[in-house]
C-alpha cells in the first residue's frame, strides 16, 4: 500500500499532462512468486501494475503506477512506448483460470495506455491471438507487432491518432514454435522473429502495413527468446535461453547488413540470459543472466543474479562487464543517453540503477527503485534518429 501511494502523491505533484520526459516503464506480474526455485501461481493477490518513471532529471523518479495487467511468462519485451511517448502497449501472456485462480490459462489481450493523462489510463483492451508475449513498436510510430506464443503468428496494429487497431496476422509456424518476440529494424522495413520451441529466428518484410514472412530461417543456438536490434540497424543480437538444466547458455550475432541475413558469431554468458537490449551506443548489448538465482537452495547450478554488457566489433561479441542485479532478474533498458542500465527484479520487486562508464564498466548509481510488483519487462522509448 505504501508503494501505492507513494506513486499517486508523485504522479499528483508532478503532474503527467503531454509527454516531453524521457520515460521508463516495467510492467509488473504479482500472481506468481518463487518459491525455492519453483514458480508458484499466487491464489489472491493484488493487481498487476504498470510503473511509470521520468529518467528526464537523470535522477529516475516514479511518475505514476497503476493496475494493468502483466505476465513473467514470455521474453521481458511485453511492454512497448511509442516514440512520442504518448501511448504504452503491454500484453497479457497469462491470467487466471476463472474457474481456478491459482491457476494460470494463456491470455488474448494487450491493454493500450494513454501516458499523457494524470495518472495514466488503460483507454482499450484488445484482443490478440493466444499467449500474446514480445511486442515491439517502429520508430515511425505507426505500426506495432505482437508475438502470439500459442499460435505460431505474429499480429499486426495500427497506430494512429491516438489509438491502436487490430489489421491483420502473419502466420509464422506451428504452434510448436513458440513465437515469443518480434523487433523492427530502424528502418521499419524488416522484422525478426524468435522462435523459442523449434529454434530459429525468422525475418518479415514490412511495406507500409503490409507484413510478409520471407523465405529464411536462421537457426540460432537453444530455444531463442529475447531478441534486440541494434540503433544503426548492422546487427541484431538473440538470446538463447537453454533448457535451465545449469548449463551455459548463450548470446548470437545476427549480421543484417547483407542479405540473407545470418549468424557470424555467438559467445557464452552464463545459465539463462532471460532479457536482452541494445542501446543509443550500437556497440554496446545488455542481457539479464539468471545465473541459477531462480534455483532452489543447495542447487549445484545456483548463484545471484547477473546483468552482463556485450561489446560489438567487426562483427565479434565479447563480454566487457558484468554487475550482480537481484533475482529471477528479467528485463534490461539503456537509458536514452546510455549513461545507466536498467535491470528488473522479480522477486525484490524493484530496479537495478546501474552506470554505463565510457570503457563499458557498470556501477551502482543509486538505489533500487521499489516497484508495486515484480518487474517483467522493461523499455524506453525507441525514438527516431
């Protein structure tokens, strides 16, 4: 209750009116928690919220947070801005059985937030195709693709005038394939598409709003997850996610700057790299490594919680830093500036602030952020350049 009402005295003496800061959202699940290593789906348990925070200061500062429903299942990307940072999607993995609240059933929406009102509001709830998870929006703020889990394909909306619709899928795979995640190039003529059960990557081509899966299938290394596009659109780099048998798992190098499109190197980071982003800096990746911290206790594979930075060079990926964050840690955000690195904590229920320094080395730059929830997606805004 305090965290509630914490947000709504920042969201009242701030004031949200037309967007003009620099924002960071986390969507937040609060139906499951761990409990000793296993994901346990809470019978009662407050609503899933939405936070919203102003990195505008450099100092992050909790604007508002209000009830939106989220889910941990799927890759961290289930929240998306629009560049104008007027609009938020966030889709709905899961939510509870009607007949069984402490079960989870796959979901079918994706609620659309108007950022812009004071506090921000859920202004429609959509319906998707089943398992909606990774949703992504392109820099021209004009199109959104969304990753139906359960049904093999990918939906497609339209952005316009403040609202979003629902025009069209595009068949991806069997429902065996587990689509889990879809990221634009800048360009916005070209997706990719991560197919986390049969273990490729696939690439849409994108005319206005005519969507078309192309002939290719890149295969990636074990079950491909979260997937990020670099801001000068050379590469795009995947996180494979394993099978979280205490092995290392990895993180590939897609070149996109001729075609067809395909992998030229691929590094190991750890066990289970669960989110994974790029920033304003093209050389530089971020990825959340579990690194067993959602292992029982007394587990062989168990550990805390890391977030490791990538480097790019000449087509190359190495890792150059890493930092403890907290655990079962999902997504990862750059600020803007690319100045601090952002990691959510599920079980904490709080932010990581890290600070990026030039030679890509992370540090603490101030306290966690207390979240109403435990963060599962992080994003900023993907603004054109």
């Amino acid at each position: 209750m305090r965290h509630w009402l914490l947000a709504g005295i920042i969201a009242s003496s701030l004031g949200m009116g037309p967007v003009s800061a620099q924002l960071l959202l986390s969507a937040n699940d609060n139906k499951m928690v761990l409990d000793n290593g296993a994901a346990r789906t809470l019978r009662e348990s407050p609503a899933d919220t939405l936070t919203v925070i102003d990195l505008a200061s450099g100092t992050p500062r909790i604007r508002a947070e209000i009830a939106v429903a989220a889910s941990v299942v799927g890759p961290p990307v289930s929240v998306a801005i629009t560049p104008d940072e007027r609009l938020a999607l966030v889709t709905g993995n899961q939510q509870r059985d009607p007949a069984d609240p402490a079960r989870l059933i796959a979901g079918n929406t994706m609620a659309v937030v108007d950022l812009t009102t004071s506090p921000p509001r859920v202004v429609a709830t959509l319906p998707t195709g089943v398992a909606p998870a990774g949703v992504s929006i392109n820099r021209a703020g004009t199109l959104a693709l969304v990753a139906n889990r359960a049904e093999g394909t990918v939906g497609v909306f339209r952005i316009a005038h403040g609202q979003v619709t629902a025009i069209g899928k595009v068949e991806i795979g069997p429902v065996s394939s587990e689509v889990s995640h879809v990221a634009f190039t800048p360009d916005g003529r070209r997706a990719l598409v991560t197919r986390y059960g049969d273990h490729l990557v696939n690439v849409l081509q994108i005319e206005g709003e005519r969507v078309v899966k192309l002939d290719r299938d890149i295969t990636t290394g074990v079950r491909p997850y979260g997937l990020a596009i670099t801001a000068d659109g050379r590469y795009a780099t995947v996180a494979n996610i394993g099978r979280g048998s205490g092995d290392a798992d990895t993180v590939s190098l897609i070149d996109l700057t001729r075609e067809p499109y395909r992998i030229v190197d691929t590094v190991s980071v750890g066990q289970t790299p669960e989110g994974i982003q790029t920033g304003p800096d093209p050389r530089l990746v971020a990825v959340t490594v579990m690194n067993g911290s959602n292992k029982p206790a007394g587990s062989p594979f168990a550990g805390p919680g890391l977030v490791k930075l990538l480097r790019i060079d000449n087509g190359r990926l190495s890792v150059i830093a890493e930092a403890q964050v907290g655990t079962w840690s999902q997504g990862a955000a750059f600020s803007p500036d690319g100045r601090m690195l952002f990691v959510g904590n599920m079980v904490e229920k709080d932010i990581s602030v890290l600070r990026v320094a030039e030679d890509g080395k992370l540090s603490e730059a101030g306290p966690r952020l207390r979240i109403g929830g435990g963060s599962v997606a992080l994003r900023v805004a993907d603004r054109p350049r």
